[in-house]
C-alpha cells in the first residue's frame, strides 16, 4: 500500500514526490518502482493514479476527456495508467515561472 498522503504533505516539491515513490515498491518488484520481476511494467487503476499524483478521481478522468492528463491505457472498458508515463507527464508539466506556458 502507498504512503499515506498528510495534508500537509501535499506542498512538496515533485523531486520528493518522486523519490517517495520511488521508494516504494510492492513484494517481488525488481529495483525499477512499478515494475514485476517478468519485466512487464505493472499498471495503475485511475483510483492508484490520482492518488499518486495527489489530485481527486474526477480532476483525472475530466483531464482525460480534456485530452491534456497523463497518457492512459484502455484495456476493453478499464482505464490504466503507468508509472513511467505519469513520471514522464509530470516533467513535462513543470515550470519555472508563472508566466510560462
């Protein structure tokens, strides 16, 4: 189970969001965060995602009918999100100063 989130933990930076991640990995995983040990990279419910990402479940299922959330798998009906894709999204989503864009 992932870290509980604190309230007042939701102000960090996303370099120790990352990390905090990072450190947690599931029984049998190999050394990359996400990953099994067959080397198939294991994916997130919307539910996991939002949660990592620390924003609500509507916040992400809105961003994905906006077209600008993170990238998501659909698998029949099911919508599933990897670790890797979610890193990637949030480093593109940084900025350096409110006036960029």
């Amino acid at each position: 189970m992932p870290p509980k989130i604190e309230p007042l933990e939701r102000a960090r930076p996303l370099k120790s969001i990352l990390k905090a991640q990072l450190d947690y990995r599931s029984p049998g995983s190999d050394s990359r965060a996400g990953n099994t040990g067959a080397g198939v990279e294991q994916l997130l419910t919307p539910k996991e995602a939002a949660q990592r990402l620390r924003v609500s479940l509507s916040w992400l299922a809105k961003a994905r009918m906006r077209g600008d959330g993170p990238p998501y798998v659909k698998l029949g009906r099911a919508i599933r999100y990897s670790w890797d894709g979610l890193v990637e999204w949030m480093k593109s989503r940084q900025r350096l100063s409110t006036s960029d864009r």
